[in-house]
C-alpha cells in the first residue's frame, strides 16, 4: 500500500459495481455492510437512476477509489450504465493504478466473458437500441471479456458469508501499510501534530491554550513541554469556546493510519488466548450485546444531551444516518428544535455532516441501539424505537405494540411472506415513523436528480415485484393507524384505502408506491404539514385528492398511475411545490386548465399519451426549469408558455399531434436545450428563433419542416444541431426509382450557416439533401468536430470548403449512393465512414507529417465501395498505409497499378515522417492465413507458448489473423491475453460482406495494456488470442486463426513468403482476358505489403 503522503487523492477504498435489481437487497448490501464494519470507506451508488448516461459523479467516485469490485449477476450486461461504469473501471485500472476485483455472483464466468446465456440476451437487445453506434456495444463486450479474465470469486456452490469474508479479507490485507514506524504510539499522527504545533505558536513566550476536540475515545493525550503550552480535550466544543486560544478538531484517523482503536483494545485484551469457539460465541454476543467498556466511555457524550438532542440523536442512529440533511429537517421539525439539537450534536462530535447527509460512527450508532435495548431488555413492545426485523416481526405479529413505541422499521427484503395482525398498531398511539419497505429507498430519494430517481424507482419496482418481493397479508379490521404519524412508507400497501380513523394531522411524507390504494382521501382535508406524496406505480389509482388542505406540499411523485385519469384542478395552485412527477399516467386526460405554482423547479408529464392540452400559464413561474412533455397527445402551446422565462430545458418528443410552435416561445430567454424530435406534423419553426441566445442544443429529428429559417445563424451559442430524417414531409416522386437525376419533391432547405461558430455536432442524415443543397459557407463552422450527411442518395459532391473545417473529426456519408468524390479531408480527421456509398469512385487523404501527429489511431469505412477499389487513380489505399482500416468488403482483386502505389507510400512514410500510430487494422478477400503467422490453429482462437524474457526492448508488438465466414454483417473482437502476467488487449470491428475475408490486426507494444510486477515478462508462459464474431447477439463462426509476436528482428526479413489464392480463385476480374499476366506476380505480393505495414507501423512506433 502506498504511503500516505501518495494516497491523499484516494477518497474512497472501494467502489462497488452492480445491478440494482439482482443483488442491491442481497449480496451487495450484505458485502457493503461487511466492508463498512471493517472501516473500509465503500461507495456504493445508493440513488436512482434514469436513462443512458452515466453521471459524472460516479465516474469521480471511480477515480478516487483504490479498488472496485465487479459483482457480475445474470442481469448486469442489460444495463448500459453498468457497462459504462465497467468501461470506466477498466480504464482507471490501465492509467491510475486502480485495482478491479470481479465477482461472479451465480452466473458462470464464461458466460461473461464469452457473453452467452443471459449475456447473449443482453446485448441482443443492446445491438437493436444501438444500432447505429456499434462501436459501444463491442466496447462493452471488450471489457466484459476483459473483466472476466481478472482473479476474482466465483459464489456458486459457496456460502455467501464465505465470500465475503474473503473479499473483505483480501482487501484488508491490500490496503495494510507494511512500512514500519519507528514512533510505535504515533501512527498516523504526523498530520494531526504539525497542525496543533502550527496552533502552539512555539516561538511565542506568550502562555497560550490549544483545546483539542473530538468523538469521545479520540486524542485523549497530552505532551507539554517545558515552559510550555496547555492542551486540554474535550469532547464539547462550546467548553472550549471562551476558554482558550485556538481549537483544533481531532478527526478520526484514516483507515491506513489508524492502528488500535479502543474497541480493538477492549476486545483484543478480552480475547486474548482464547479459542476460536470462544472468539465465535463472543462475537455473536455482541452483535446483540455491545461491550460496556467501549459503550461506557462513548455514552458519557450521550447521557450529557438534553431530552430534545437525545431524541434527535436516537433518530439519526436508528432512522437518518446517510440520509440528507435537509431531508430529516423537513420531518423531525415536526417533533423536536432540529437546527439547535443538530448543532448540539455537531459539537459533541456525535455526528458529522458530510455532502450534506447526516454521518454517525458505527460505534456511536450501536451505543444508541443499545440505549434503546436498555428501555425495555425482554419486552420488545416497550422501546421506543424498533428496527431489527426479527424484533419488528415479533412485535407485530404477536400484538405486543405499546404506546412506548415511537418508531419501525421493517425491511420487507428480508422475509418472503409475512402476516401481520392489525390490531398491533391498536395501543401505538405515539408512533412517528412507520416504514414497511426497502432499506436503500429511506428518505434519500427524494433529494435525487430527475434521471436518478426515476432510474432508482424502477430498479425498485422490478425488484419489488419479482419473486424477491414479500408477500404482506393483513389479518383483522384495520381501523386504527397513529394519527401522530410523521413518516409513513409502506411500499405495497395492499388496501384500497387508509384506515377511516387515520386522520394524521402532523404528517410530513407520505410514500406508498406499488400500492392497492383507489383512493387517498375523499373531499379538503387539512394536512397542513404534508409535504411529500409519492404513489410511484399504484396501479389502481384513478383520480388524486383535493389539494387545498396541503398547502406545504413540495414533491408531488405519481409516476406510473397507469389508471390515473385526472388531477385535481387544485394542484395548479399549490404555491411551495417544486416537483411534479406525472411519468406514464397513459390514462391521464385532464389536467387543471391554468397553472400558477411560484416554485415548480420541475414538471414530467412524459408518457401522457392522453394528454392533448398543456394549460394556460398564470403569472411568471421564473423557478421552473425543466418542462418533459415528451409522449404526449398535444397539440399546441400556450402562448403564455413565454411566461416560463427560467426555463433551460423543453422536451416535446414525440409529441405526433403538435403542429405548430407559438411566437412566445422565441421569449424563453434562458432555454438551453430544445428537443422537437419526432413531432411529424411540425412544419415549421418560428421565425424569430433567433431570439434565443442562451439555446446549446436543438434536436429536430423526424419532423416535418421543410425549411431552416434564416434566423438559426444568430445562435451563436448553439453546439448541437440535428435535423436528421427531415425531408420536408412528403416522400419522392416515383420517377426517381427509374432516373437517376429525378429530385425529390421535398427536401431540407438549409440557409447560410454564418454565425454557427461554437456548433460542434451537425446531423443532416436522410433530409433528401440534392446536390448544392449544402451552403456553400460550410467553412465558417469553425469549431465543428461531427458531421453527419449519412443516407442523402442524390449527393454527388461534398463542397470542396470542407477541407477547411479545421476541428473536423468525424464525417459520415454512409448510403450517399450517387456519391462520387470526396475533396481534400482536413488534417483533424480521425473518423471517415463512406459504407455503401456505391458510386464513390476518388478519395483524397491529406498525407502530411501533420496529420500523422494528430491521432494515435484511424477509422476509415469503405464497406461496399467497389467502383473505388475499381478506379486505378484512387487513393483508398493511403487509408491502408496508415493503418487504419482497410475497405471493409474489397471486391476479388485489386488494380495492379495499385500495388506500387501502395509500395511508394510505404516507403516514404517509412524514410520521412515519424508516424505514432500504434494499431492497424486491415479486411482482405481471401481464406489462407499466411504462413508468416507462425501460430495457426483451426477455430476462433490459438494458444501461444511463450519462452522465457519473451517481453523485452526487442518485442514490437502482436500481429494476429482470422479468416471469417461468409455472412453480410459481423460485429467481431480479437482478445490478447497473457495468463498470469497482466498483458491484455482487445480489438473490436464491424465487419460487412458477402464472402470470405481475413481480418488483419496488428497492435505496437506501446498499445498493449500491461499490469505487472517486477518479475513480468522474465518467466514463460502462455497467450491466448480469440476471435468473436456477433450478429443480434448469435455468435458467427471463425474459421481459422494465426498470430505472431512481432520483434525487432523481423524487419530484416522483408521478404517473408505469403501464400495466396490463383488468379481463378479470385474471381472473374482476375480472370479477365485484358489483363497483364507479367502483372500478376504483383498482385501476388497483396500481402506481402500487410505484412510490411505491419512491421513498417512497429518500426516507427
């Protein structure tokens, strides 16, 4: 373990990774409390997620971790997110030195890394949704390859307690400092005393008093030195505060500094010489029965708090602990003076605060569970506060409840089916909090963000109601329920409706998704303090009460009412509300018709398909800053929807009956992202668009405009530009399928894009674009870095101004089938993809040291290009030279003036420009792997015996080749992997054609992913290279396979001997009568000069 002094930056010991719904009740849970009991600082993403990206917060929370640990479950492959996150970990393990441990939680670790089973399923399903970013999809799939082939634990046919206690273990011993100390009682300390000497003032003759303060049991020493200074500790910082110079607050030491704190020594001195029988029964003990010694010391803080600060401090160590701050104020102001017991508490040094949720050490926390024990040892129904589930069940089961009990929990993951009597709640008339649900849901929730929540909600639902859920059936006439009710979840609820006495007048949160209930409460009833309602799924839910009587009212979660039919016109009032949740109520068909909330932030009614309204606007609602309209059956704005001049984000996707926009929304002054994507009936956008300066992103795929106005160039703003599909709204005249130089009747007309220049991404794909259609200013787009005209078949050039689009990275022309030529590509390029434009005959590439510098790497895609594989004058090839990728379905033979070209060009690069492209990819007709491939072998994978000091200066890199089946369309990975020496690699392609063809791949030692000791690479060993090929998920066949290390010496032998096919395999153009036999000698050396660039590309690198 490194030093402290280099560990700073590590905020977290562990990152966990897993799928909600498989293992978040289950195994992650149990291992994170194992991991947390052991004082490693875990991160464990408690919160709800929504959508496909993932949140820059996890991917910090990765960075700062020393290690994550990959809990792989039959379902983790079907989250994008945990694959992104998987992507993540595997990157910061190659350049920060993060350790990953995977755990195969009931799946076969071959089904990961092979992606079969359950995994097959998966990415079936991946490959539909990204279908047009394929690349993802195989990235996901290296590193799922690549994650399975890392040391972890398999749990099948185990004890999960046992793997558990191995993982921690493993960890524990990982993060233990094995320098030694010569300052024995000091460890840890040299931070802590540098700040108190700063504080002593040393060189000052003045008598000065530092006060040292802390959690009870923490810098309990004192040093003086001569003449010298006085150090007093206390555990209350309001004794210090008049008493002395300067205080210092002693915080628990890290993890990696701490060495034996007073409940090791406790129970260390206890044990002592003991059996392990002994040290068994003893710790089961004290999970019910913690220490007196060590409660002892630390109660002395807790017995010092008034009534008012204990209560808080109980809630928190039962109720509250990790949850937001702000959150526990809105519920516990009800019952006690939150702000001053907090500060109380603060000071004592019984909590912290830490990103604004509540924070308690586990000791302190068992210290309060025992308080609590103590009110009543043997009648469970006489203390105040039940959370244990084996005590809540006896309680309520048994109708032992008491007017003593003012608060439960109980977890409905940890049992299948449970009956309760509901006459246990008769005598609980002082009951607070009642939450029967989840233990990851409490509270916390409600402070997530909008793609958070409703992600974590979902994850919840398909948990709750898979055969994990507990089954809850309620026996008896369920009349009474505490009317002093505070906090009520019960996630399932299984009755129509509450209890007809339940009349809580102090309740602050109501949660019951998943829930039975038909109704809340019939006419205004008075909840003056309520001010959260979440009915998430209560399917049976038709209409939502009267608002009137709960004017607190701040979130308002309905999502998924799919029965919901209307809402109370009262909620267009609610003054304090700032979230409103109307998600997939698909039934919902009346809205209030005027809306006038001063404090909605955020307003979702997506998936509202009944919805043809949106309501009039009253007033300015400044505060409401996202509006989801998405799904939706409208059909106009308001024009007071201008009223809403805070809001950044409009999403109307989907919206297929919305045919116009009102003038008014040109008045959304801060509007940052506009999203028209799918309103087909559209035709127009407002001419005064212009207007909206602050507008990033506008997105107006499918729609049904004809023309850009004039007024977009004033956006100057703007980054994201997409109007792909956008054909003007009728299809093309049926001449077109007989002449060539018919026109559509309709197509997108673009104006003068002058005054776009912060537009990165430009997506123009499928607008029946004519040739000129393109503004011929295309070169003003200074920061452009994405554009995409893919799938306009009557483009026959691009205009030659893109050369000068000098950030210009990416460029698709995919299905542009009269596409001809394309100009002089500027130096940036990175990515140029041209499948199936079929007519594309030239290509100019500018080949120049500059370009050479720019990129690492390059893609060129020229699948089904023949007529430029055809064309002698074409410059397709300068793609091979440098290594990129060659035309992905080449036609049986190349023109032979070719090949010396293709020879000039290697021997320039190779005497002039130094090139730093470390990879190289190639697709060749043919099914011989050549024999230079030293190791061959049938199928999709060979196995190489490697001999000893195989990795030195003189190793280059990894050469491989695979032959695959003749199939239309391949998504296909190679996988390098060293056993037992950390090297790994994986290359990922997609391949499209209609024979046989070998796939070429070649990576310099500089591209390889190395993980080693100081022994790598001295000791033989074995590498295995696969090759996998997918189509929707089907796993294709390989034929045959080679690979070969590739060292210095190899470029001595330039005229290895490749084998390939006789002009009558290759087809009729190679059996042409006009063509020159003294030629085909050439021909023949095709792979001679792969195997040249191969070894040319490992030589400059």
């Amino acid at each position: 373990m490194a030093s402290s002094s280099t560990t700073h930056h590590r905020k977290y010991d562990v990152f966990l990774s897993f799928r909600g719904e498989d293992t978040r009740k289950s195994f992650t849970d149990h291992l994170h409390q194992a991991l947390c009991r052991k004082g490693i600082k875990t991160f464990i993403d408690d919160q709800l997620r929504r959508g496909e990206q993932i949140s820059p917060a996890l991917l910090k929370a990765i960075e700062e971790s020393r290690f994550s640990i990959i809990i792989f479950s039959k379902n983790y492959a079907s989250s994008s997110w945990c694959l992104d996150e998987l992507l993540k970990i595997l990157d910061c393990v190659k350049v920060m030195g993060h350790r990953a441990l995977p755990v195969f939680y009931k799946v076969d670790p071959s089904h990961v890394r092979k992606q079969t089973e359950s995994f097959a399923e998966a990415f079936a399903k991946h490959e539909q949704v990204y279908r047009e970013n394929m690349e993802k999809v195989l990235k996901w799939r290296e590193a799922l390859t690549e994650a399975a082939g890392l040391s972890g634990w398999d749990s099948r046919d185990r004890h999960e307690s046992k793997v558990i206690e191995e993982i921690v273990t493993k960890i524990l011993n990982d993060l233990i400092d094995a320098s030694s100390s010569n300052m024995e009682a000091l460890v840890g300390m040299d931070s802590h005393i540098q700040d108190v000497v700063s504080l002593l003032c040393i060189e000052s003759i003045d008598v000065r008093m530092v006060g040292l303060w802390g959690m009870p049991g923490i810098g309990n020493h004192n040093w003086f030195g001569p003449g010298s200074r006085i150090i007093i500790t206390s555990r209350d910082k309001q004794v210090l505060n008049r008493q002395v110079d300067a205080i210092y607050e002693v915080r628990e030491l890290k993890y990696d500094e701490a060495r034996v704190p007073l409940a090791l020594k406790v129970l260390g001195s206890f044990l002592y010489e003991k059996s392990v029988h002994e040290w068994k029964s003893e710790l089961d003990k004290l999970k019910q029965f913690p220490n007196k010694k060590v409660q002892n010391v630390l109660k002395t803080s807790f017995d010092g708090l008034d009534d008012n600060e204990k209560d808080i401090f109980l809630d928190v160590a039962f109720f509250y602990k990790g949850q937001d701050k702000d959150f526990v104020r809105e519920i516990l102001d009800s019952c006690f003076f939150f702000d001053t017991g907090i500060r109380s508490l603060l000071d004592k040094s019984l909590i912290t605060i830490s990103k604004n949720k509540l924070c308690m050490h586990d000791l302190l926390q068992e210290m309060g569970w025992e308080v609590v024990r103590q009110e009543s040892i043997k009648d469970l129904g006489k203390r105040s506060r039940l959370l244990v589930h084996d005590d809540v069940n006896h309680v309520l089961t048994t109708n032992m409840g008491t007017q003593a009990v003012e608060g439960i929990v109980l977890d409905l993951s940890a049992s299948k089916e449970l009956n309760l009597n509901v006459d246990a709640f008769a005598k609980m008339n002082r009951l607070r909090l009642l939450r029967f649900c989840n233990c990851e849901f409490f509270g916390s929730s409600e402070y997530l963000s909008r793609k958070e929540l409703i992600a974590r909600a979902d994850a919840w639902r398909r948990k709750y109601h898979g055969d994990n859920g507990c089954k809850l059936h309620l026996f008896g006439n369920f009349k009474f329920l505490s009317n002093n009710l505070r906090s009520l979840h019960w996630h399932g609820y299984p009755l129509k409706t509450l209890p007809a006495n339940f009349y809580p007048e102090k309740l602050v949160e109501l949660n019951m998704c998943s829930s039975q209930l038909a109704q809340l409460w019939e006419g205004n009833k008075p909840f003056e303090k309520l001010k959260f309602i979440k009915l998430c799924h209560s399917q049976l839910l038709t209409n939502t009460p009267d608002f009137s009587g709960t004017p607190k009212l701040r979130r308002l979660i309905l999502k998924g009412c799919t029965s919901l039919v209307k809402v109370h016109p009262s909620i267009g009032a609610l003054k304090e509300l700032i979230f409103l949740n109307l998600e997939g109520c698909k039934k919902l068909n009346s809205f209030p018709s005027s809306i006038h909330m001063e404090s909605l932030q955020i307003l979702i009614l997506s998936g509202c398909s009944k919805l043809k309204n949106f309501p009039e606007v009253q007033g300015q609602m400044e505060n409401l800053s996202e509006l989801y309209l998405d799904g939706t059956a409208i059909r106009g704005l308001p024009s007071s929807i201008g009223h809403l001049n805070g809001l950044v984000l409009l999403d109307l996707t989907n919206c297929k009956q919305l045919a116009n926009l009102p003038q008014s929304i040109c008045e959304l002054t801060s509007l940052q992202t506009l999203t028209l994507s799918g309103c087909i009936e559209l035709k127009k956008l407002p001419d005064d668009l212009g207007s909206l300066q602050c507008l990033v992103e506008l997105n107006a795929n499918g729609t049904a405009i004809q023309e850009v106005p004039p007024c977009i160039t004033l956006l100057s703003n703007l980054r994201v530009l997409s109007f792909a599909g956008c054909k003007g709204g009728d299809s093309m005249s049926w001449n077109l399928v007989f002449s060539f130089w018919s026109s559509p009747t309709k197509y997108l007309r673009l104006p003068s894009l002058l005054g776009l220049h912060s537009l990165e991404s430009l997506n123009l794909s499928d607008c029946n674009l004519v040739e000129g259609a393109l503004p011929s200013d295309l070169a003003s787009l200074s920061s452009l870095k994405d554009l995409d005209l893919s799938r306009n078949s009557l483009i026959i050039t691009v205009p030659a101004s893109l050369s000068q689009l000098s950030q210009l990275k990416k460029l698709i022309l995919e299905h542009c089938k009269s596409l001809q030529s394309l100009p002089e590509l500027p130096s940036s390029i990175e990515t140029l993809e041209c499948n199936d434009c079929t007519s594309l005959e030239t290509f100019s590439y500018p080949l120049s040291a500059y370009a050479l510098r720019q990129s690492g790497g390059f893609t060129f895609k020229f699948s089904n290009c023949f007529r430029m594989v055809e064309n002698e004058h074409s410059d397709v090839l300068e793609a091979i030279v440098l290594g990129i990728q060659l035309v992905a379905s080449i036609p049986k033979s190349l023109h032979p003036n070719k090949v010396s070209h293709l020879y000039t060009y290697i021997c320039i690069i190779s005497n002039g420009y130094p090139c730093p492209v470390n990879h190289y990819d190639a697709i060749v007709p043919g099914n011989s792997i050549p024999e230079w491939f030293i190791h061959q072998s049938m199928g999709s994978s060979v196995t190489v015996e490697l001999p000893p000091h195989w990795y030195n200066t003189n190793l280059m890199g990894l050469a491989a080749c695979a032959v695959v089946d003749d199939r239309e369309e391949y998504s296909g990975i190679i996988y390098f992997c060293v056993e037992d020496a950390g090297v790994y690699n994986t290359i990922h392609m997609h391949i499209s054609m209609k024979a046989d063809h070998m796939w070429f791949a070649y990576r310099s030692v500089g591209g390889l992913e190395v993980r080693s000791n100081g022994e790598f690479g001295k000791q033989s060993g074995t590498m295995t290279v696969s090759f996998r090929m997918y189509r929707m998920g089907e796993h294709l066949e390989v034929k045959k396979c080679g690979v070969r290390l590739v060292y210095e010496e190899d470029k001595k032998d330039g005229e290895c001997s490749f084998s390939y096919p006789s002009p009558t395999t290759m087809g009729p153009l190679f059996a042409k009568s006009d063509f020159p036999l003294h030629l085909y000698s050439s021909c023949k050396l095709l792979p001679n000069f792969l195997q040249h660039a191969i070894l040319l590309i490992a030589e400059i690198v």
